[in-house]
C-alpha cells in the first residue's frame, strides 16, 4: 500500500474482507490506506464464472468512469 492510487479493488466476499482488513490492521496499515480498498469489487449480478466476474467488475469501472 505503500505505491499512491485512488483507489484499490480486491475480490472477495464481505467476510473475506474483514479478515483482510483485520490482517492489515495487524500489520499496522492505516485506516486512511486500508480505506482506500473497494471491496468486495464489483458489481452484485450474482457472478458466478470468472467471465461473469470480469463482466461485473468491467461494469462497475464503466459505472465509475461514466459517474452514476
């Protein structure tokens, strides 16, 4: 976390990022850099594939770009 972006995406499901965000706790990662991470990425079209996954993560870059 230590590179500067706006804005970091991670896969995964709710519970899995509170444990990530727990073990970065741990390590001593600030809450300003820990929130920075968007997750779990993507938008929630039931994604199921990696293909379906890709699409929904895509979408929510579009959505985001696009500013709706």
């Amino acid at each position: 976390m230590t590179v500067q972006h706006s804005k970091v995406g991670a896969l995964g499901s709710s519970k899995t990022q509170a444990e990530r965000v727990a073990c970065l706790q741990e390590m001593g990662i600030t809450a300003d850099q820990i929130g920075r991470i968007h997750a779990p990425i993507g938008l929630d079209i039931t994604a199921v594939t990696p293909e379906e996954i890709a699409l929904s993560v895509m979408a929510e870059i579009v959505k985001a770009y696009r500013g709706s």
